[in-house]
C-alpha cells in the first residue's frame, strides 16, 4: 500500500494537477445556501466513511488510528471496510491508552504522516488532553513554524440517549478556547464530507466533533458535494435557513433542532434565521454579526454546559461589534449545568429541547419596541 | 535447598493419593499465603503440626499461617514435575489468548526484589583503563578527539551560561553536567538521519551534530537569530535540519511520540531509527508505559535512552520507583534491554551502536538504561544542597567525573596532552563569551513574530489583532519599549 501514487485517485477521475482547479470551483458550489437538487441521500456515517476513503486514498500519508478502528470495523462504524482495503498499517488498531495514541499520532504528524485519531468519544479525550493541546496545538509556535502537526482528533461529541455524565459532555468550548487548534462541528452529511476533507487537508491540528446520534441521520446530497475533491473551507458558517426577525446559531445536532424550532416560529409570524457555525475555531464572526445586524436579535444554542460555552462567546462577540444593532438581550440556550443524568426524564430536562428555542426566541422577539414583528 | 526438593518430591507422592484433602478444605487456607523461610531447616513433615495448614511441600515452614508476607523460594523457574498413579505428568501446557503456558503446581510469585540487580555494562574502569575482556567497538583517535572535545566544550556551555543567568543576563538555565558522556557518546553512535526526540539534557547531541555556540546563545537569549523565535524558555533549543525535535518542557511526552515518528520512518523503510531521552522520574508518567507499551506491539525502530541520574528535582529514585531501576521494565513490555554505566564514554558509545542496528535491522525497540548522576542542580531555580549532601555532588563531580575519566584513557594512547587541553578550553571559552556578546547585543525579535506559526497561515482575527497592536504603539510611543523592533 505504500505504492499508492498520489495520482491514483478513486473517483471522478481527476487528476492532481486539476485536483487544485476543481477544489476552487467545488468552494464556490459549496458555499451556495440551498441543496442543490439532488435525489440521492447519505447517513452522515457514510458521509465520514467516504472522506476518510477518499483521502486515504489520495494521500497515502493519511493514516487512521484508534481503538476498535480496524477489525470492529470502527466503534460506531465510521472506518468500515477501511481495513480490508488499506491494510492494517494504515487502519491501526491501538491498544487501551489516548495519552498513548495521541501522543504517537502527535509524533508521527511531527514526522511527516497525517494521522486521523479516533476517540471513542471525547469525553476519553481527557486522557489525552496534554498532547491535543501541548504537543500538538502549541507545536507549531514553539518550534518557530519547524514542526507542523497535520492531525485530525475526531470522534462523537456531546451526548447520546442514556449514556450518563461521562459519556455525554460537550468539548466545543474547551477547545474553541485553545489557540493552535482548528475546531470543527459538521451536521449534515455535506458538512462531513467536506469538512472532515478539509481537516484531513489542513497543516494545523484539527478537532472534529461529531455526534453519535447524527450518525444514522439521512441527509439529501448533491453531485458536487460526492465529488471526490470536494471540501468546505474551514471557517465559514452556513446560513441553513434565511430569515429576518431573530438569529439562532446552533452547531451539530442543535442545528437541527433550530431548523424545527425555525418551522414553529414561522407559523406563529417570527422569520427565524437559522445559522449552522460548523467551526467553532475559527468562529465566523462575519457572518454572526452580519445577521445580527439584519435582525436585530440573537439566540445561541449549544448542548455544552452553559457557563463559558460557545454561546458565550458569540454574545460576546456581537456585542463587541453590532452592539448599536441588538434589540434585545443576547440570550444562550445551552445544557443544563449539571453532569448528565441518566434516567430518560432527567436526561430530557438537562439538554435543550426544541420548545425551549422557540420559547427563547419569541422573547426575544417580544423585548422589543412595540412596533417589531409580533404575533 | 536439593534436600528439600527430595523431600517435597515424597511428599508430593505421598499426596498424590490425598488429593481431594487440600483442595477442598484448604480452598481458602490457599488463599492465605503462608510464610516460606528457605532458610528454616527443612524439617517439617505433613503429619501432625501442619494438620489444617497448606501442606509443606509448597515451602518448608508454613508457621505464620496466614501473615501476609511471603517470598518466593528461589528465583528463576522451578517447576515440579508431579506424576500421578498413570504414569502421566500433571504439568501440561495450555492455551490462553496470547499463547501456549505451561502449568506448575508449585504456588510461586515472583519476586518484588531480585536477590541480585541486573548489572552494568562498562568498558573503562573509574581510571581510566579498559577491563580486561570487556567487548566494546574501537574507537579511532580521530572519533575519540571529538568525542571528548565535544565534551568539554559541553561542559564550558553548561558552566559559562549557567553563570550569565546567574547575572541575570538570562532568564533561565539547566545544566547537564556529569551527563556529558551521555549526550556525545549517544550522539556519536548515530547518524545525521536517525530523528531526536529530547526531554531537556541532551543538548550535548545538538551540539555533535553541528549547532553552533552562537546557535545556542541566540536561543538562550531569545533574539533575532533565534530559531525559535523568541518563543520559548532558554534551553528548548530545536532544530530541523539536525534532525533534533524542539524541546517541550512536559515530562515524558516524547516518549509516545517517538513511536510515532519512528512508525513513520517503518512505513518509509528508512534506514535510520528515533532516539529519545528521558530521565529516571519521565519514567513515572503514564506516557512512559503507553509508549513502550506500544512501541512493542507497533515494533517501532525507537532506542529508548534514560538517564537514570538519581534525581528528579529533589525525588531520589529509592522514592520515584521501588523496582531494580529502569532496565527491569523493558522486559516487562517485551522490549530487549541494557543497563550501561553511562559516565564510561565507550561503553555508551558501543551499547547504543548497538542498539540502534538491532532497532532499525530488526524493526523493535531498545531500552538503555544510563546510570549516572545530576552534578548540577535541576535547573537555576534549584539548590540541590538543600536536599542531598554537598560531598556526595563533590564525589561525582571529581572521582567519578565522566570527562576526566575518559581522559585519562585519551592519555594514555597518547592522543592528548595537558597543553592541548588547556588551549582547547580556553578556544572554547572566549568562543563562547564571544557569542554570548553578540546574542545578546543582537535585536530582538520582530512583534511580527508574536503572531506567526499560531496555524500555518495567518488567520483574519490575528491579522487584526497585529494591526491594531501596531496603532497602538503608533498613538503610544512612550509605553513601547524602545530596545524591541516594531
């Protein structure tokens, strides 16, 4: 396997040195704000299986790591089918230790490989937190720009259904506040795809969070987006649903949410624009406030613990530059600030839930000046 | 010790037919262990006062039934051989996940404390000369003339530019005094190829590979030249082209990504291996096993090199592990292992020679635990006499000093005189006040560089943050000091 010439790309037939031209025009497709019409689907765990394919395939520096990646077929099933085609070393299965496969993946990255790390969830993550952050992270400014880290740390974020307060915390923040990291939050199946290209494709280290119960959801896809070269650029939020009286963002499987809450809202008169970050690090600004100044109201979700969440963030940020544009106070949804329950009911009432969104968007709508939108 | 196998040999016959007697009953007094005394006179037979006790032909006195403390009879295995009414032997072999055991009815744990620790290679003795029947490579006098310049001039760094933080002409320093014959040695035995992984004492292997003094000083003073920006302490000297990994201050996390990088060197097929250093306390951390752990099962072309120099900061090794040092672990994770003398210049050299061709011909790892001793403090935030006594630093510093030593065996092939060696520190030491004049006269590096290597491109937000830092200055001249370029 170790002859697999960067030429040899599997689909579309393209080659390398139109690989870059195409990657241009597959960016501008991507930041279009509507699905293209397309009839095919795609579960965003075949969405990550096909970047991983895809890559490993293009680049035979990219290599997976990670417990129960290889024969298992991947915990969740992510890197199924990766074994059989690449070959054990290049899907390796570790043994029990984060601290010890991000440590090597960290010095195999310093090297020259591009490794994509799996955790089993982040929240194992913990063990390995001093080579996310200090080994790789930092690398890169310590060593004055010598050694570069190509890393992706991926894996499911954030909670499931009934796994408890350890296999359920939210790590957007805790990242998001490191700088040297990239942070990425994909939701749809075109948001895996092309992000999880992207993070494969960057020099910097990258953190991926997924979420479990994404996994299985459907998404519909257009042509462009199973292109083999296609990418997202990392940075840029997605406007999933335009409107004009209050902004949600959201990120991974809140955004899903938000659209349902956006549906509700709009029977009742409030024109909800829906904003999908994808990138928690960089976070885009651009796009926040230019909404917010559209709109004049702000509502951020997130299912991470309220306190120094990413929702804090966003408020900070817009009111440090559209200020003179809110109407109403920033408010953040987020989970609740307890470690996760674990009995269904308790667990419903710790996570945001859609009627909370749409709650927090009509007072948002109605703490205005009596001549705003109202129902 | 034969008496008592006969013995127990009888006994076991005896038994043959009871059977049934010690496996149930005794089910739980096995759980009890029982005191085994080699030493006690082997005199104790079944019958009558061990009635109720595990019988002895597992160990001689089992007196102090139910204590908790017990030793093993004799390391190394011995297994009893026990035939039953058949003819057909009870010791068979079985497998289990991980391979084919073979079975012992003798209850024999393995001992905490070997009655012998695994010795230590060495070539040269305390002067000077080499032992008698000791296999080590030759060295050429060309080789040994660097070696040992090397060494010296290690030693003048260390001193001078320990003094200049002393003065406070730099922030910080650590010294590797004592420890020269590790950072060249090791160094001569490898190649410009094989990838270096330190911890924070090696800078002996940078300096054999060609980094210059005033290399070294710009990176002590954070200037301009500095390859590291003026990003990091004094001491994380880094280099690319010296196939020498940037110094990071956490302890032991070079040791997993050895493996990494030595994994990407397997893929590569390169003829060349990863070397990483650590001390005896980098031992502790949960990398260390991780990483050896792995760099077995991945068999990873790493050579493991510990500095095994007695001290973490103020912990002494009797409080850091309680196992025979560092050389017994290697076994432990499957990895092949030497305990060397690590202040005996040849020796170290001729060991990681060695190693270094086991590891990349035979694709595994090696351990070489270098025993030897931190003359100086941990680092210029440390008085190492408040902790351990002034004459034991003394003693390693002058009778079991590693430079003098191999001197003394330079000497006596004739290859260096005392003239020659008082001009060579001298060269060395107005080399080196030289350069740290020129560091640190030298500008400091650029704001520019403040902002830099954060990601590989400049990302929009720290583009901002930069252009709004240089108004600032603009409105603010005063508050900017005026030594630094803008």
């Amino acid at each position: 396997m170790l002859g697999i010439v960067r030429g040899r790309i599997a689909r579309g037939g393209v080659n390398a040195s139109s690989l870059q031209k195409i990657r241009n025009q597959s960016l501008i497709y991507a930041s279009s704000r509507s699905y293209s019409s397309a009839s095919k689907e795609m579960t965003v765990r075949d969405a990550l299986n096909s970047a991983l394919d895809e890559e490993m395939s293009a680049d035979p520096k990219v290599f997976v790591m990670g417990e129960e990646v290889g024969e298992y077929q991947g915990a969740y099933k992510i890197s199924k089918g990766l074994l059989e085609k690449y070959g054990p070393e290049r899907v390796v299965d570790t043994p029990i230790t984060e601290a010890g496969f991000a440590g090597i993946g960290v010095g195999a990255a310093y090297h020259g490989l591009r490794p994509v790390v799996e955790f089993m969830t982040f929240n194992f993550s913990m063990q390995a937190i001093d080579h996310i952050i200090n080994s790789a992270a930092k690398s890169n400014y310590m060593s004055a720009g010598q050694i570069s880290v190509p890393i992706v740390f991926r894996g499911p974020n954030g909670a499931a259904a009934g796994v408890g307060a350890q296999h359920s915390q939210c790590y957007a923040a805790w990242f998001g506040a490191c700088p040297g990291l990239k942070v990425l939050a994909p939701y749809s199946s075109e948001d895996a795809r092309g992000l999880l290209k992207a993070a494969i494709r960057d020099p910097d280290p990258v953190v991926f969070l997924e979420n479990e119960l994404l996994y299985g959801e459907s998404f519909p896809i257009s042509a462009e987006v199973l292109d083999s070269s296609f990418c997202l650029p990392i940075g840029k939020a997605k406007i999933e649903r335009e409107g004009k009286d209050v902004t949600i963002t959201a990120f991974s499987k809140m955004v899903g949410y938000a659209l349902k809450a956006a549906e509700i809202l709009a029977k009742e008169g409030i024109s909800a624009e829906v904003i999908n970050l994808r990138s928690i690090r960089p976070l885009d600004r651009s796009t926040i406030n230019a909404s917010v100044r559209k709109t004049n109201r702000l509502i951020t979700v997130e299912e991470g613990f309220p306190q120094h969440g990413v929702g804090a963030e966003i408020c900070a940020c817009v009111v440090e530059e559209s200020f003179e544009y809110l109407d109403a106070p920033v408010e953040r949804i987020a989970g609740a600030d307890v470690p996760m329950p674990y009995a269904a009911n308790l667990e419903r009432m710790a996570v945001p839930q859609i009627e909370d969104i749409v709650r927090a968007a009509k007072r948002a709508c109605y703490r205005s000046v009596p001549m705003a939108a109202t129902a | 010790m034969a008496i008592w196998l006969r013995r127990s040999r009888s006994l076991a016959h005896y038994l043959k037919a009871e059977i049934g007697f010690w496996k149930v009953p005794n089910q739980r007094s096995f759980l009890n262990p029982c005191f085994f005394n080699p030493e006690k006179s082997s005199s104790t037979t079944l019958t009558g006062e061990n009635y109720g006790n595990p019988p002895s032909f597992l160990g001689n006195s089992p007196t102090l039934f139910g204590s908790r403390r017990f030793e093993s009879i004799k390391s190394g295995r011995e297994e009893l051989d026990l035939e039953d009414e058949n003819g057909g032997h009870q010791n068979q072999a079985m497998d289990f996940p991980g391979g084919r055991i073979s079975f012992t009815s003798e209850m024999k744990f393995i001992s905490e404390s070997p009655r012998e620790r695994i010795p230590c290679y060495r070539v040269l003795d305390d002067d000077g000369l080499p032992i008698m029947h000791s296999s080590f490579v030759e060295v050429s006098k060309e080789a040994a003339l660097k070696m040992f310049s090397n060494m010296v001039t290690l030693e003048t760094m260390d001193t001078i530019l320990y003094e200049a933080q002393r003065q406070g002409r730099i922030s910080f320093y650590l010294t590797s005094i004592g420890e020269e014959a590790i950072n060249i040695a090791t160094a001569a035995a490898l190649t410009p190829h094989d990838v270096v992984l330190p911890q924070y004492r090696e800078p002996g292997v940078l300096l054999w590979r060609g980094f210059t003094l005033q290399e070294f000083s710009n990176q002590c003073f954070g200037n301009k030249a500095d390859y590291g920006k003026g990003r990091q302490m004094p001491i994380h000297y880094g280099s690319n082209k010296h196939n020498y990994f940037t110094v990071s201050s956490t302890i032991a996390t070079q040791i997993p990504q050895a493996v990494g990088a030595a994994y990407s060197l397997k893929m590569d097929k390169k003829d060349a291996c990863v070397v990483t250093y650590f001390g005896d306390g980098g031992t502790s951390e949960g990398d260390f096993h991780a990483g050896l752990n792995f760099a077995a099962v991945m068999e990873a072309p790493v050579v493991y090199i510990c500095r095994n120099n007695g001290w973490a900061i103020s912990t002494p090794v009797s409080q850091q592990f309680r196992s025979d040092g560092v050389v017994v672990k290697g076994k432990a994770y499957g990895i092949r292992s030497i305990r060397v003398d690590g202040n005996d210049a040849l020796a170290v050299y001729s060991a990681t020679l060695a190693a270094r061709e086991m590891a990349i011909t035979e694709q595994k790892p090696i351990l070489i635990e270098m025993l030897t001793y931190r003359v100086g403090h941990h680092s210029t935030s440390d008085d190492s006499t408040k902790y351990r006594p002034v004459d034991e630093i003394e003693h390693w510093k002058t009778a079991r000093n590693p430079i003098s030593r191999f001197r003394k065996w330079v000497d006596k092939n004739g290859w260096w005189s005392d003239k020659d060696e008082s001009e060579l520190r001298a060269n060395v030491r107005k080399q080196l006040l030289q350069a740290i004049q020129v560091a640190e006269k030298a500008e400091k590096p650029p704001i520019s560089n403040l902002f830099t290597d954060v990601y590989e491109s400049l990302p929009s937000n720290l583009c901002e943050q930069e252009e709004l830092l240089r108004e600032s200055i603009k409105r603010h001249p005063q508050d900017y000091p005026s030594d630094v370029p803008v």
